[in-house]
C-alpha cells in the first residue's frame, strides 16, 4: 500500500512546478508525512524548468539541495549580508528555498553561503557573472536582455590594444596603460575621439569594454575612438582622497600629452571624455568639473559623488560637459541618493544629460550591460548632431499572430537594411525555448513560424536583437 501510495505521489507532482506556484507546493508538502516529503520534493526538482525558479507572478524562488546546517543567499538585493536572506528548510528534506519578488526585467549577482562560511555558486544556475572578486551566479529575470555587444562576433572587425608601461614623475609611481585604436586606425590620417578609462584593466577584463567597442563602431553607433584603459595604483586616495589633484596634474599633464604625441587623437573636449564606475566614476566626475577644457563627455555608472563635484555644478552652470549617468535599484545604499541628488542638480543647472535606474546592482555585471548607453549618448555616430543620442530605428518586431496560439504562430520583423539578427524565444523563467534566427538577413520583411508542439501552456517571450536594438513581445499558448 506505501509504495503505490507513493507512486500515486510521484506522478501528482511530476507537473506540480508548471501547474502549482512555489507557495502551494509547500502548503502541499508540508501536509504529508516527513517520510513521503523526499519523494516529492524528488518529483518537484525534477520538474522545475530553470532555477532560481521563477514564477509568472516573477516571485523567485532560490532553491539548495543538501545537507547542511544553515543555507543563505546573499547577492546585489541584500548588499551582500547572508543574515539578511536566510534560507528556510523544508522539516523531513534537504530542500533549503528564499522566495522574493524582482522586477521582470531585473538582473542581479548572488551566492550561496553555507553553514556560515563556505560560499558557494549556485549549482543548478547555468548562468554566471565574472565580478571584482571572482565568479557569481546570475539571477536573470524574464524580460532581461542579455546584451549582444559584449560578445566576441568573427565577422565585427576588431580594435588593436597596444600596452605601454607609464610613469609618472608627479605620482612617482608607474602603471600598465592599455590603448584601444579603432578598425582601420592604421590605414587613415584622420584624428579620431578619445576615451579615457578608469580602473581600465578591469573595464576590459571584466566588462569587455574593447567588444563593446568594436560592436558600437561595426554597425554606426557611435564615432570611432581612441580609447585609454587606465589602472589606478593607489585606487581610494587617487580617486576619492588626497591625492586627487596629484592624480589629475598625472592625467592632464603627462598621460594626455603622451597619448597626443603618440596618436592622432582630437583635443577638443567635446570629443573627449573620461569613463568609471563607483570611485572610478566619482574621478571621471571630478576631472570633468575640474578640467572642462580637457574633457567634455562624463560617464558615470552607479558613482560616488564628493562633495567637490557638486558643489562645483551648484555653483556652475555653464561648464562645457555633458553627462551620462546611471544607479542600480539594488545598487550601495549610500551612493543612490548622491547620483539622486547629482540628477537633480543637472537638471536645475540646465546641463545636458542621460539618466536612468535599473534593476541591477553594484557589480560589473551592471555596467557592462549600459556602456553602450552611455556611448552612444556622448559620442553618437553623427558628431554634426551631437544631441542625437537616440538609434535610429533600424527594425521592427510585429506582434505575432494569432495570438493567442496553438500550437503555432507566426512571428514577423521588418528591417530597414541588412543586419545580423538573432530572434529567440523564451518562457517566463528565462529559459531558451527556440532560436528562431540567427544571421545576416537582408533588408525587408522577414517571417518565422514558431511551434510549441513540445511546450506548456502559458507566457512566452519572442526578443529580436539586431545593430545592437532589442524588442520583445509577450505571446500567450493556450492549449
């Protein structure tokens, strides 16, 4: 009688992870006796299509199997604190689970920690992110676009990076700089834009800046550039403490110069900017208040801003500098308000500017995703129109029909020139159903059937990336 009553369990919860929310599968499992709850919680893995699991409610469910004698999953949401997301046991199982709601499009680093020290990627989660101190796991939230410029495409012609070991009699200290030139840098006479990087090393390492590069030049979307990919060597006093204005003289005085000297670089500020995050944004802010006639493009992502740089802008309002700006909803606490209060002061001086939240946290992850953002604003591929800091529309996802479907339906888009083209299909939890395309297609209509023979009832999401575009669109199967 026990193994056909467990039998009977087995196949009521093979479907449980589809047809149930996380929530009645614990009400479930909690109503059985501690000896059949393996069996099911057996049945439930089984049958959750990704993890962490996400339900179309986009409750998140976080889910550890193993022994162990405390689970927690510190990451972007909690500001990296294990005591704040303890994770709970289910009595009678190994199943530990931390449920929590994000926006659809969120995207977030985290770990597990268990019994109190050893830290952890997540096992299940296929998806990882390489940050300052290693490998996370990624939470990757239905509506996120994971984007395609930092990724490595035979046919986007690639930048060089020259090394050049640099030292400076004012820092009195020497450190490796990276030089980005463009496509087709050797072959023209013409003097081209520069960027200037800060934790540089990084910024290539970590967040692909030269890919970014190479994509956002290849399709038009922004001018051609000289970029400089600058380390720090003493980070917090260079960047935030006192020896700020020795590391500004550095830059302005012997770096640029150097660079100047060495390759045909443009001198107006206007087409030339300085790039970082956090502390390496608060010194890209800084030696733009401070040095307005060397660079006129700020870019500052999930930033520090001192005191000195605000103060400056209230008390300024007709600096030559444009700015793009960004914060992270699960960014340091700390720093929203500054990039708050940094937004407002733009806006009330009448600078010209770019803004925007997201749902991302303090990570690498994050500003990697947004560095095109920021170049196509301050150096958009039409320098007569230097305010043009939106695409062009290059390509246009129709809703599919019909809609709703069963089991197929037709999913068209229409580009205005040739353009490589991925259109993917995906369920609610972030799984890749189908790729439906994946090439060099021409200008024009192009139409493709997608058939959920083989899929559940319920959400999806068909994404078109094309020129570094995205649009999606929601189609429901009903079967």
């Amino acid at each position: 009688m026990r193994s056909l009553c467990i039998f009977s369990l087995l196949s009521l919860y093979a479907s449980l992870a589809e047809a149930q929310t996380f929530s009645n599968f614990l009400s479930r499992v909690n109503s059985v006796p501690n000896a059949e709850r393996p069996a099911i919680v057996d049945s439930f893995m089984a049958a959750v299509p990704g993890f962490p699991y996400i339900e179309s409610t986009l409750q998140v469910n976080f889910l550890y199997r193993g022994a162990a004698n405390s689970v927690q999953v510190p990451g972007d949401m909690n500001g990296w604190t294990p005591s704040s997301a303890n994770m709970a046991m289910i009595s009678g199982t190994d199943l530990w689970y931390f449920s929590r709601f994000f926006e659809a499009d969120a995207r977030l680093d985290y770990k597990f920690v268990t019994n109190g020290s050893n830290w952890i990627l997540d096992p299940r989660n296929p998806y990882t992110v390489t940050g300052g101190f290693g490998p996370n796991s990624e939470l990757r939230m239905p509506e996120f676009v994971q984007p395609p410029e930092i990724e490595n495409y035979p046919d986007v012609p690639q930048g060089a990076i020259r090394d050049t070991m640099f030292t400076s009699s004012i820092m009195g200290n020497t450190r490796r700089v990276r030089i980005y030139t463009p496509p087709g840098y050797t072959n023209s006479e013409r003097r081209y834009p520069l960027l200037l990087v800060h934790d540089g090393l990084e910024f290539i390492t970590l967040a692909r800046c030269e890919r970014v590069l190479n994509y956002l030049i290849r399709y038009n979307q922004i001018e051609p550039m000289i970029a400089v990919f600058v380390p720090p060597v003493n980070r917090s006093p260079e960047y935030s403490g006192d020896q700020q204005d020795e590391f500004g003289q550095f830059i302005t005085t012997e770096l640029l110069p150097f660079i100047d000297s060495a390759y045909r670089t443009e001198t107006d500020p206007r087409l030339r900017g300085t790039m970082g995050s956090s502390d390496g944004g608060n010194i890209a802010l800084w030696l733009g208040v401070t040095y307005p006639e060397v660079f006129g493009q700020i870019i500052a992502f999930s930033s520090n801003v001192e005191n000195n740089i605000s103060s400056v802008l209230e008390q300024n309002a007709d600096l030559p500098l444009r700015f793009y700006i960004d914060i992270g909803t699960y960014d340091i606490a700390v720093l929203i308000p500054l990039v708050h209060d940094l937004q407002q002061t733009l806006e009330n001086q009448g600078y010209p500017y770019f803004y925007q939240e997201v749902h991302d946290g303090h990570s690498w992850g994050n500003w990697r995703n947004h560095i095109d953002d920021a170049l196509r604003f301050t150096f958009p591929s039409t320098i007569d129109s230097p305010e043009q800091s939106l695409l062009p529309v290059i390509m246009k996802l129709e809703q599919n029909y019909p809609n709703p479907f069963n089991p197929a339906t037709n999913i068209t888009f229409t580009l205005i020139h040739r353009q490589f083209v991925s259109l993917d299909i995906f369920d609610t939890t972030g799984r890749l159903v189908s790729n439906l395309a994946a090439d060099f297609y021409d200008a024009g209509s192009h139409e493709f059937v997608f058939n959920a023979t083989d899929e559940a009832s319920g959400m999806y999401i068909a994404r078109l990336v094309a020129g570094g575009q995205v649009e999606a669109i929601r189609m429901m199967l009903v079967k």
